[in-house]
C-alpha cells in the first residue's frame, strides 16, 4: 500500500486491461449529460490513474473487483456494488491491486448542476444501479444507432441524477447480503455450502446465519432453496424443459431429490404443478 504526500498526475495501464470510451464527437447524445468523455474499463495486472486538480468531477461505479481509493481523508479499499464522487479540484489515486476491476466512469463538467450533486469532499456509498449504468453505457458504445442510441441515453442521464442526488447509506452488513443473494441468484446451479457464502464476503458462518434470520427469518440454506423453488416455479410455468433438466438449472443433480424438496416446499409435485399451471392458462 502506497501514501501520498504530493498528489501526482498520472496514467498507468497495462497490456491486460481494456477500456471503451465514449465521446462527444462520436455519441453527440450525451452532451446534455455534460460528460465530454465517460467509459467502461475491465482492468487487469497493472494500473494506476491519479490526478492533483481535476477540472472535472470523477464519478466511478464499481461492478466487479476491489479498487484503492486515496484522497485527502485517507485510503479506502472499494469493492463492487459501490459509488466513488470525485469532485473537481481534489485530488485521488485510484490503483488496482486486486486481480481484476470492473468500472463505469464519467468525467462530469464542473457546472451547477453537477456542483450541486457532487459534495465538496470526495465520497464513497453503496449503489445497487451499477449493473444497470454498465449495459446502458455499453449498449451506447455499441450501437450506431442515434435514435436507438437516445432511450438509453435518457435512462443513464435518469440514473446519474438519483445516485448522485441520495446516495444510498444502506449499512456495510445489509450491502454484503445484499450482494451475496445476487450471486447466489445468478448461480442457483453452483452447489453452494454455508462455509462458501459465508467466505464470499467474509463473515463466519455464525454471523451469517444471525444476518440470514434477521433480513430473511430463514437460515442461509433455507434462503437459497427459497430463491431455488423461485426459480423452478417459473421455470416450470414458463419453459418447455424437462424436470430433470430444470433441476439441474436450479442445482439439484438427482431429480428425485429435486421433486422432494420442491413437494415439500409447495405441497405439490413439479409435474403436477406444471399441469395445474397448463390448465390455468388454458381457461
């Protein structure tokens, strides 16, 4: 971990990591946002960006990996999910050191309504709409379309201003789980085990179980066979697979065991769910 006396300015990018931007000249669109140049960056191995007096304020979405944030108040490790403001004439390091790191960024025009948005020191808050902001700005990158360009642009211009007007203050532990069943959503096939989830963001497994019951009144495991039989409801309702290839989906390799836990859980078997759900549609 490095200190910073003397602010530098300074661009480190290695072979690994791969940045898209987005510029005026070529999306016109964004100039009501008053963001001359924004982008998304999948960093890898060697990086480092500093700056002494930004003209600018620098707001940095995270979605995946751990970034090294110093400013004038101190060093800061962030992790995904989060918000970095950087208002303009302060200056910041922001390093990798992790193995990977996933960002949105927006260089915004010191103007008043961004003055307004961005606090006068620098800032770091929870904000559950990176994912959202990474395939907006990406879609724009991508399409050559200006009037397909233009929804996406209103929607990232929508978004901009309801995260930098009331950061979320959701607390450290609630993010974390936040966090967590999103994973757990986004691999229900992954065989999970309590020791896992609870490594994922680095609680014991004791205090995992106390943080499940306290948002959810179920235990860890009983939250993930809760988000499994989600799943399976729908899958079953709304996708010709068989059961034994949606049991797979939702991480049950034995369809017997699978058919089990889901009469337990619903009171009905998952073939006769599927033909109860058939002859609802039907009428």
């Amino acid at each position: 971990m490095h200190q910073y006396c003397d602010w530098p300015d300074l661009l480190e990018i290695g072979p690994e990591c791969d940045e898209r931007f987005v510029e005026y000249d070529k999306v016109p669109e964004m100039q009501p946002l008053r963001a001359k140049v924004s982008g998304i960056s999948n960093l890898a191995g060697r990086y480092r960006v500093a700056r002494s007096k930004p003209e600018w304020h620098g707001i940095v979405f995270t979605v995946a990996g751990v970034v090294e944030l110093y400013t004038e108040q101190g060093h800061q490790s962030v992790e995904k999910c989060h918000l970095i403001a950087l208002p303009a004439g302060k200056p910041f390091v922001m390093e990798l050191e992790a193995k990977q790191l996933d960002i949105v960024w927006f260089h915004l025009d010191s103007c008043s309504h961004w003055d307004r948005l961005v606090n006068c020191l620098p800032s770091v808050s929870f904000c559950d709409m990176n994912q959202q902001i990474y395939h907006l700005l990406s879609l724009i990158y991508y399409e050559a379309n200006a009037e397909l360009r233009q929804p996406a642009v209103n929607q990232l211009h929508t978004y901009l201003n309801k995260t930098l007007d009331k950061p979320n203050k959701l607390a450290l532990e609630s993010q974390r789980i936040w966090q967590l069943v999103q994973d757990l959503e986004k691999r229900l096939h992954y065989p999970w085990t309590v020791q896992e989830m609870a490594k994922q963001i680095n609680y014991s497994t004791p205090h995992l179980h106390r943080l499940f019951q306290n948002h959810f009144q179920r235990s860890p495991l009983q939250q993930l066979i809760f988000l499994r039989m989600e799943r399976a409801k729908y899958l079953l309702q709304n996708s010709d697979w068989s059961i034994e290839l949606i049991a797979e989906q939702v991480g049950y390799s034995d369809v017997f065991n699978f058919s089990k836990r889901f009469k337990k859980s619903l009171g009905i078997a998952p073939g006769q769910f599927r033909q109860r759900q058939f002859r609802q549609t039907k009428r």
